[in-house]
C-alpha cells in the first residue's frame, strides 16, 4: 500500500487579492515503509506538501490516497493515517507547548534560575 497524490493543488487565500498557489498538479506516490525526505528553498510549498500527506490541511483540488482510499471521503478514517503517517516539524516546540510557556521558561533561564522545565502556573 502507499500514499498516493493525484494532481494535488492547494491555493492560500483563495479569491483574494492575497491569493497563492502554493501546490500545481503535484503527482507522487511513496511507498508503504518508504522514508522520504523534502528539500527545497523558502516559499517553495515543502510544508504545505508535507501537510497534505496526513491530512492536516485539504488540498483545493486533486485526490490524496491512502491505502487505495480516498483521504477526503466522508467515512475515511483520518486518525488512522496520523497514526501511520508521522511528521517532524522544523520547530516541534512551536506544536508541543503553549507559546506562554516558552515564552515563561525562556525568561527564567535569563534570570539564571533553575533550568527545570516548570508551568507557567508554578512560577513565582
């Protein structure tokens, strides 16, 4: 089995003066048990593609398969496919936790306090 792209194209701000077209006709096909990696420049849509394979944002044309099964069809299972299609984002941390509480611990190894990991709750 494998993820299948067919034509896939993706548009921000779609009829908007701020429109892009971030993704044009993208065929792929990765292999079940295939690792792959995407390089490109800034701007040239790797997060966007990447975002695609397990269905965090939906494609503006263009069919994602899964399995041999269509990823935006009603019954699809989509908690299957992040349970079998895993992602590394360049700043995990960014997903992982809450902006304040970076932003809490960051202030407190400025101040040369203790660099164990506290909520912003338990602060002083």
């Amino acid at each position: 089995m494998s993820i299948i792209l067919d034509k896939v194209n993706f548009v921000y701000s779609e009829e908007t003066a701020y429109q892009i077209q971030a993704l044009k006709d993208v065929n792929l096909e990765i292999k079940d048990g295939q690792f792959i990696g995407i390089i490109g420049h800034t701007g040239s849509g790797k997060s966007t593609l990447i975002q695609h394979l397990n269905g965090l944002m939906k494609a503006t044309s263009g069919t994602i398969y899964f399995h041999g099964q269509d990823i935006y069809e009603e019954d699809f299972d989509l908690r299957e496919l992040r349970n079998r299609v895993g992602l590394v984002f360049q700043y995990p941390e960014h997903q992982l936790f809450r902006r304040s509480f970076i932003t809490s611990r960051r202030l407190i190894s400025r101040e040369g306090r203790s660099a164990v990991w506290r909520s912003p709750e338990c602060l002083p």
